[in-house]
C-alpha cells in the first residue's frame, strides 16, 4: 500500500490541506469545530461499516476494527470539547452547526461508499468493506500525519499518535485481504479523489471564513 500513499501525498488537494490545517489548529474555536467534524466522520464510518458486514463474515478482526473507529470518535470528541473549553456547547453534538465544514465529511464517506458499489455491484457487501476501508485509511494515513505535524509545529494537543498507529494496522489488514486486486485499488482511488477534493473546499472554505470572522 506504500507505493499508493505517496501517490496521495503528491497530490495538489494534499498540499491544499496542508496550507490551511494551521490556520485551524491555531484558532480554537475553529480547531474545536474540526475536530468534532473528524469525530463525526469516525463515527459515521463505523456505522456504515456494522451495516456493511453481515454476521455470517465478522470475526474477531472485524470487531476490533470497529471498536478501534469507535475508540477514536470518542477520543477525537473528547479533545474537541477540551479544546473548546467553556464553548464546549458549540461542539456538543454533530450536527452541521457544530462540525467545520458541516455535512462535507459525512457526504465525502457516501462518495467513496457509492464510488466502490458502483465498481464491484450493490451485493459484494464484504469487499466493498473491504475496498472502501483501503481507500479512506490511505487518506487517513495522508492527513492525520498533516495535522500531527500541525499540532506540534503549534505546541497544542491532541497526540495523534496511537490513532495513527491504529490506522497503520487497519491498513496493513485491508491490503492483506486485497492482495492480487491491485487494479480494483487503484479505480477506487481515482473515484476518490474528487469525493476528497470537494471535502477539502468545504474545509478549506470554513477555515478561511472563520479566520476572517476572527479577525
């Protein structure tokens, strides 16, 4: 899977990301908000990933998958109520309001969702797990990274280290079961990328009207 990461990290919205990721780390109402939109697309891949699978397919992997992604909503939601402080009301819930970019990541989710049914057919439920579980951990691994650097370069919180971690392995594990589908890897990113692409300009739109606001 290394060879598609640094494909990803080549990429133009890449570098977009990683313009304005500082901006939002560096204001907390705004860094707040962006975290609570990440610990809503956490969760909301977990959904989709419980109704993906039928039970007859989950094993113990599968389930630790899912209690993993689960772990880092709540982890990512925590450290936006702490980054919030006494706003913490404005980060309370996920709804549109209360997320940087509002729907964008949950709409972003559905993209790649559909992208891979469209490929494999709307009963390969297991791989388009499978399929749709590569392709949003390689774009994690293209952005967490982003933001660790981010946060250090800003001397603030959260660690995003075991998240990390934790996504490396869940990587690690779809490339495993996709071996010898390599092509069906690279047609899925390439429906990706304009699902990431319209993402990052709803970020990057929020970020820069919130600075403005700020000023």
């Amino acid at each position: 899977m290394e060879r598609y990461l640094e494909g990803l990290r080549g990429q133009a919205v890449t570098a977009r990301v990683a313009g304005w990721l500082p901006e939002a780390v560096a204001r907390p109402a705004l860094h707040a908000r962006l975290l609570n939109a990440l610990a809503r697309m956490e969760y909301v891949g977990v959904r989709k990933m419980l109704k993906a699978r039928r039970a007859e397919g989950l094993d113990v992997d599968g389930l630790q998958h899912a209690l993993e992604e689960c772990g880092h909503a709540l982890r990512l939601k925590k450290a936006a109520l702490a980054v919030a402080g006494d706003a913490a009301a404005a980060v309370a819930t996920f709804a549109d309001a209360h997320c940087l970019g509002g729907a964008a990541g949950e709409d972003y989710l559905q993209a790649v969702d559909r992208a891979c049914e469209a490929l494999l057919g709307p009963d390969d439920g297991e791989v388009n797990y499978l399929l749709s579980s590569a392709v949003i951990e390689l774009r994690a691994l293209t952005f967490y990274p982003l933001y660790e650097r981010a946060l250090r370069d800003a001397g603030v919180g959260p660690s995003l280290k075991g998240l990390l971690a934790d996504e490396e392995g869940h990587l690690a594990e779809m490339g495993r079961r996709l071996a010898g589908r390599e092509r069906l890897v690279e047609r899925a990113l390439a429906a990706e990328l304009p699902a990431f692409e319209a993402w990052e300009a709803a970020l990057g739109a929020a970020v820069r009207e919130g600075a403005a606001a700020a000023v």
